[in-house]
C-alpha cells in the first residue's frame, strides 16, 4: 500500500557512507569507484554494468551451466545484484556513498 511504501522509504538511511569490501569490487568493475555518488548514481552505474554483463555472457539463461563453466562472471553476476538490492533497500537515493578499498593517509 502507499502508506507502507512511506514507512519503507523514511525508514532509509540519509546521509554519506563509505563502501568496502565487495561493494567496492562490485563499483570497480561497473566503474563508479574512488568518487562521491549519490546512492540514486550508483544504482544506475550498478544496473548498467549488470545489464552489460547479461548482454557479455551467453550463459546467463541457464544458471547452472553458468556457475559450472564461467564461475566468476556467475560470482560478478550475483555481487551486483546483492548490492543493488542492499542500495535499494537500505538508503535514500539522496544520500552519499564512496567505494573504496585502499586508503592513503598522507605521513606527518
């Protein structure tokens, strides 16, 4: 219902955050690392380096032969989803997020 979608959308995270781990990889490939993007930028990044990799693998129709004979486009596959659906569920488009791995401290 509409009043539960309202619940749902003021019940996200606003705000700017930092993204390690496989969200990072899952941004390097898509090519929206190491930048301050809005949540709502990265999810287009995101759903754009998924449909690409739908469009590369002609695996895509069958999971299992997938996972059988190219296991890290499955693996990549399944990354991208897992943090779309976690960007999608857990922030507001408007908040702020930079993927990151590696951090250089400048030396005093």
């Amino acid at each position: 219902s509409e009043a539960l979608s309202e619940v749902e959308e003021s019940s996200k995270l606003s705000g700017s955050y930092v993204a390690i781990s496989t969200t990072y990889w899952v941004a390097r490939f898509a090519g929206i690392s190491s930048r301050l993007l809005t949540v709502a930028e990265a999810k287009e990044g995101i759903r754009r380096y998924h449909d690409k990799l739908l469009q590369e693998s002609p695996l895509t129709a069958d999971w299992r032969k997938m996972i059988e004979e190219n296991p890290k486009d499955a693996e990549k596959l399944s990354s991208n989803i897992v943090v779309d659906v976690v960007l999608d569920r857990m922030f507001r488009d408007d908040a702020e997020i930079y993927f990151e791995r590696q951090w250089k401290v400048p030396s005093t």
